[in-house]
C-alpha cells in the first residue's frame, strides 16, 4: 500500500452526498412545509409518513413530533456555487428545559468536486486559498435570516463547527476502495478512505498510530458487502465497496438512506446528548443556590421527561440504523454518562429525604420540649383543682422557663440545629 493510494485529496466519487448539521437558535417558527426533507425516488417520497413506519412509534414522536406538535420544517432549494448543490434544508426543534429556543439547521448538499477537502475546510482545516464553503449563498445567516439565529455566542451545545455526514461511492478507478469480487475482502487501504471522509482529516491533519488504528475503527458498520459506515465524534461517513454504475444502481438508495432514516439516526444521538450535557450541568448546579429539595424535584423531572421522550437505543427492527445510533452513543459516552447521571441524582435524592426525615423528627422533638412542660404545668393546676388565673400564670411562665432550659441541653440544641435545615428546603 502507497501513501498515495491511501489519501483522499484529489479523489472525486462517482456520487457524492453531505449533510451538514449545525445548532441554531429558533426565533420563530418558519412557514416551511412541515416535516423532514422529502426526497424522492421513483415511487418512493421519504415523507414523516414512510419514515415513521421504519422506527419505533416512541422514536418516530422525537424525531418527525406529531401533527399537534410538529418539530421539523423543511425548505426545498436548488442553490449550486462552486461546485456544491445545496438541494434542501431543514429545521429541527431540539427544545430543552433550560433552551426551549434551541434548535439543529440540516443542509443537504451534492459536491462535484474532491469531497475531502469541503470537509476539511468545514472542520476548520480550509487553506487561506479555499473559499469558506458555508459562505456566500450557502452562507446559513443568509438562508435563515429571520427565522433562527447561527451566530448566538451564548447558544447551548454550541460546536466550534458543524457536523458533517458523507456518502461517497468510488469509480472502477478507485481501487483502495473496491472489494475484490462480492465475496472478496476489502483492501487496507478502505477504512483509511472511510476514516479521512468521517474525521474530516488527511493522514497530515491526524496521523493514526498503528498502536490504537484498531480502536480508532471500533465503529465501523459494514452495512453490507456494497458499503460501510464509520461514526466518529464530529462526523460520520458512508463508503462503497465496488462501482458505482450510475443511474438505477443500488447505491441511489444508499444516498437516500444516508440523507434520511440513517441521518435521523444520528440526529437522535444528537438530541440526546444535548439533554445529557444539559443535565450534567444541572447536576453541577445543585448546591448553588439554597433550594437543595426543589432543585432535586426538578432534575428528577427532567431526568424522567428525557428518559420517556429521547432515551433510545432501540430504534427499528433494522439493524444499520440503531448501529449508528449506539456507535454516536459510543462516541459520546452516553450510556455511561447517563448512569452516572442517575446515580448521582438518586445519591442527592437519598440526602434530601435524609434532611426531610431528620425535620419530621425535630418537628416531632419541639412539639415534645414545648408540649411536655405546658401540659404538665397544666395537668397538675387541674388535679389541685385551681382556677386561679395568677396560679395558671404563674403555671405558663414556669414551664416557658423550663422549656428555655430543655433548648439549652444538647437534645435541645440538636433539635434547633436540625429544624435551622429547614431553610435548605
């Protein structure tokens, strides 16, 4: 294997898909037709209605909402610049309990030129020579104006860049990428083709050591013996294994699945760990203020809306899309997070029922040093049969004065000291 044969700067595919996906603040809610992007093709238009039929009704409520509820809009365009294609674009919802406003711009684009270096330039690695490729008409600010906000500094989850889906399917030319036959293998020099597309990133840019190339591929999905796909942190990519024959080949619904089920796929992992995030900043922020009980009801709250609504890793009965989800999960550290999250609030849930039970049992001491005295002062004026009204004071004052004196005690100051955490509440 060349160091040649195994880069990707100059290579353009027989057909070429990206999706970029960026966070965006909602202003308001934009007159799009409602629902994700519908491409189409032949007789088949990939509506919320055909894609909900292909996940979990819990799921398909996430990502499409429903008709009293929508969450997505799209906006068919036909824009080309510089060799790109920008086809459509989408807004999805992606409202949290602190950022009801946030939201998540999808543009899809077809690139007629060497699709690395695009991705390059949209992970911050463009040449002073290469235009900006989200610039000019492509420019987001542009195409939401008015409608969501691109550039909002104190935006949540915000990523220095966006994330980037690619599909590219090889020529006969393209070798390092072919399989030797339907049941051969594929060359070395394949998932280095998928990792540069997925990590945006040439061997210059990231050199993988040989001690952790393994690691680094752990998510690759060898979706069939066609195509593969890699989920990395920032990007995911999608790869064919043999010739791309053009009009009516297999590989014309692969693009349509990397653009649609597979992308929803990974918009949910997306979804869900904007709410992870936001809920381990609300972990961190449990003890800043002094209201510990009500703080802790309402992490719990938020921790169950998200578990009902967002947390999945079972998507459909078809396998590729919840590998991509568990791969993004992976990436991310969801699961493990996730459990940390609910140890933790169960841990800070356990303290408050802990204070809440030691104020029942103050509450139940002061009702004991104020009762006890009292009643006994009381009882006593009652066997003598004394009505006097300067005996019964004389009665009150004596026991308020031993009452004082049980404060004092150290059963007294424990009670005192107990009900003072209160205030916590």
């Amino acid at each position: 294997m060349t160091e040649s044969s195994s880069r990707l700067d100059n290579v353009t595919g027989a057909r070429q898909e990206l999706t970029v996906v960026l966070p965006v603040r909602l202003l308001r809610v934009p007159d799009w037709p409602e629902g994700p992007y519908p491409f189409e093709l032949g007789s088949r238009r990939t509506d919320a209605a055909t894609r909900s039929t292909y996940f979990t009704p819990a799921s398909a409520r996430a990502l499409y909402g429903t008709p009293e509820r929508p969450i997505r809009w799209h906006l068919p365009l036909d824009i080309e610049h510089n060799e790109l294609r920008l086809s459509g674009l989408e807004l999805v919802r992606a409202a949290t309990a602190r950022y009801p406003e946030h939201a998540l711009a999808v543009l899809h684009f077809s690139v007629q030129r060497p699709l690395l270096p695009v991705l390059r330039a949209l992970a911050g690695r463009r040449p002073a020579t290469m235009e900006e490729p989200l610039s000019g008409p492509f420019d987001p600010g542009r195409l939401l104006a008015g409608i969501a906000d691109v550039r909002d500094p104190t935006a949540p989850f915000a990523v220095t860049r966006p994330y980037t889906i690619a599909f590219l399917t090889p020529t006969s030319q393209h070798t390092p990428a072919l399989r030797t036959g339907p049941a051969g293998r594929l060359p070395a020099t394949a998932d280095p083709w998928l990792w540069q597309l997925a990590s945006r990133s040439t061997p210059d840019d990231f050199p993988v050591p040989a001690e952790t190339a393994d690691e680094q591929l752990r998510d690759t999905i060898r979706i069939s013996a066609d195509w593969s796909a890699l989920v990395l942190r920032h990007g995911a990519a999608f790869l064919g294994h043999r010739p791309d024959t053009g009009a009516g080949d297999f590989f014309e619904f692969g693009a349509l699945h990397s653009r649609t089920v597979y992308l929803d796929a990974l918009l949910l992992g997306t979804l869900q760990r904007n709410h992870i995030d936001e809920l381990t900043d609300e972990l961190s922020e449990v003890f800043s203020s002094s209201r510990l009980a009500r703080r802790v009801a309402a992490l719990e709250r938020n921790i169950a809306v998200f578990r009902s609504t967002y947390w999945r890793q079972h998507l459909t009965a078809h396998g590729p899309a919840n590998d991509l989800l568990l791969a993004f999960q992976h990436q991310h550290r969801l699961p493990t997070r996730f459990t940390e999250i609910l140890a933790e609030a169960a841990d800070y849930s356990r303290l408050v029922q802990t204070r809440e039970s030691q104020q029942i049992s103050a509450a139940l001491g002061v009702l004991t040093i104020l009762g006890l005295p009292v009643g006994t002062a009381l009882g006593v004026l009652q066997v003598l049969g004394d009505g006097s009204a300067t005996h019964l004071l004389i009665a009150l004052s004596l026991s308020m004065a031993a009452t004082g004196a049980l404060l004092t005690t150290r059963y007294g100051r424990m009670v005192v000291s107990s009900l003072r955490g209160q205030d916590d509440q």
